[in-house]
C-alpha cells in the first residue's frame, strides 16, 4: 500500500539493521537497487539509530567511528554515497543529502553496503536513494514508528 504524499522517485527506500563488536572495517548489511540507474542523476541520504555503542573497536586506532554508505559491492569499484556518519554515542544520527550522477554503470545487480568502520555497537539504518537532485523529506519518522499509522493511503 503507498504511502500519502511520499514521492514517487525512490530506487530504493531501504530498512536494516546490524551490529559489529570484533572488526575494524566491516560491512554487516547488503540491500540491492530496485532499477537500472546507469548515469542518472541520484539523491541519497540515511538516517541511523545507534544503540548498545561500545566506543571503538579498536582503541589504538587514531580515526574516528562512522558508518559509510556505499555502492560498488558487486564490482569492487567503491562509490560513497553519502559523506561519512560520524558516530559518538547512542542516538539517531541523518546524513545531510547527496547528489551524484550514478556510477559505476551496473544496473539493478549492484550492491549497496553499510560500513560500521571501528564502530562497536548495533545500528538500524534507513537508506533512500532518489531519481533526481531533491532529496524527500523523511516520512514516516523512522525514529517514530507510531507515526505509521497515518501514512497508509486510504
């Protein structure tokens, strides 16, 4: 059932979760694009809830944590499609838009990645990818699942 007033320009309108306790860079979640984008212009943000955030999982590492989404697991050619989420404690963290023209050109067998880089904890992660230079605004509220509710289309 569609969603009110939600645009219809998603590629892919994702929700997973994951978690990471023993490795420096890891990719715990996959999710494909539903079409061919092949040198379109795209739109992607995420929004994460970090929770159980242990620190680092390596404390001797000088970097950061962050979580990164990324295109390219299917041909090993790396695309960041968002900037880098830096992550400091529990909460819910939203990358600001970005916009790219899609590449590489691999069609819908691309894979899309979740990166936890140093991070120790759980994270549930939304990602939407849109047609276009215009990211939506996010509806529903992932952090508010009672919002549900009022979403349906009647």
């Amino acid at each position: 059932m569609p969603y009110k007033d939600t645009p219809v320009n998603f590629a892919i309108a994702s929700h997973a979760s994951g978690s990471n306790k023993t490795g420096v860079n890891v990719a715990p979640i996959y999710m494909n694009l539903s079409e061919d984008l092949s040198g379109k212009i795209i739109t992607t943000t995420a929004k994460v809830i970090v929770t159980d955030y242990q620190g680092k999982v390596d404390p001797t590492n000088s970097g950061g944590s962050y979580i990164a989404i990324q295109d390219g697991k299917s041909t090993g050619i790396w695309w960041s499609l968002i900037n880098n989420i830096n992550v400091t404690g529990n909460g819910v963290y939203t990358s600001v838009p970005k916009t790219m023209t899609k590449n590489p050109l691999t069609g819908t067998n691309n894979q899309i990645n979740v990166q936890m880089y140093n991070l120790n904890a759980t994270i549930e992660v939304w990602i939407k990818v849109e047609v276009g230079t215009s990211a939506s605004p996010w509806s529903p509220n992932p952090a508010d699942p009672e919002s549900l509710f009022s979403v349906f289309t009647e």
